[in-house]
C-alpha cells in the first residue's frame, strides 16, 4: 500500500470551511422554527432573520477580508461583484451572479441558482409569507454597511415561492465617506 500524502494546510483549512458552511445549513433550518415557534408572526421572522443576518455580516466582513485576498473595492458595482463570486463561495460554496443594473449604476439583482440554506426545506402553507433564507439580505446589508455603502436588500424570487431562481435586490441608498477618528495634525 502506497503511503498517503500528508494534507496541507489549505486542503485541511478549505474542508474546515465546508464543515462549517455545512453545519451552518444543518442548524439553520432549526433556527428558523424555533423563531416560528417564538414569534408566532411570520412577518416578526422576517425581521429577526433579516437582523440576525445583519449582525453576522457586520462580523463576517473582516473574516472576508482577511482570507480573500481581494483589493479594495472601486464603486457599488465592483463590490457586489466580489460579494456574488467571491463572498458566496467563501462562506456558502455557491456562486452568484449580478444581472439587472439599473442605469445609474446604484440598483442590481443577486441571482443565486443553487441556495445550501434550502436543502430538504419545504414551507407549509402557514408560513407563504416568510422569506426562509432572509438571513442573507441581513448578511449583505451589515457587510455592506461596515464598508461604508448603507442599503436596502430586499427579495424579488424565492425558489421556495415557487420561483426558478433565488433573486435579491441590492440597492445603494447612500455611500457613507469614512471617517477617522485621529486627525493628522494630533
């Protein structure tokens, strides 16, 4: 028997990573119904799965950041470009694509056709109105926010309503200049 090569560091890191996206997915539907079950509104849920999102993307920008190796991000539309190709594959193992600019180049659609989150998971007919995977227009939205680009991130298809595709709205509501809390002259 020939001997097995030792895994490198990557090989090692990049299976720690799917675990974890994977485990992610697992739980996450456990998530979503004990919200059900807690808030009872669906439209409650919405909101809870669209902060709890925001809250994760404020915390997962620097991750990304860290570990991609990207260069900063030109204007709006550069960086939704790194979020469909880069950010969805880092921490979801899909690729997104960015369709529907509108002409000033501050409104696009996040087309995802392949969605972890919503493996095995079919709504019941009391719950039409929840948008499952809300957690990652939160996601987007406080990743967004921690670079300075304020938005709104709604969701236009949903597989689970009966949609071909996932689509999300991503729409540039104000480019916040950075601010530093020294001035030079101090």
């Amino acid at each position: 028997m020939p001997p097995v090569a030792p895994r490198t560091g990557d090989a090692i890191f990049a299976n720690i990573e799917r675990v974890n996206a994977e485990l992610f997915t697992l739980t996450y539907g456990a998530i979503v119904r004990q919200l059900l079950t807690d808030l009872e509104e669906v439209e409650e849920v919405n909101k809870q799965l669209d902060q709890m999102g925001y809250n994760i993307g404020i915390r997962l920008i620097d991750e990304f950041l860290a570990k991609s190796n990207v260069s900063r991000c030109n204007d709006f539309r550069e960086t939704t470009d790194v979020i469909a190709k880069v950010g969805f594959k880092m921490f979801l193992g899909v690729t997104a694509s960015v369709t529907n600019w509108d002409a000033d180049g501050t409104c696009c659609s996040i087309v995802l056709e392949d969605n972890p989150l919503v493996d095995f998971v079919e709504l019941p007919d009391n719950c039409q109105g929840l948008y499952y995977c809300n957690i990652l227009s939160g996601v987007i939205r406080g990743a967004l926010d921690m670079v300075s680009m304020k938005t709104e991130v709604t969701w236009l298809r949903d597989v689970l309503r009966g949609d071909d595709v996932f689509e999300l709205q991503v729409k540039l509501v104000k480019h916040v200049p950075e601010e530093y809390p020294y001035k030079d002259d101090e």
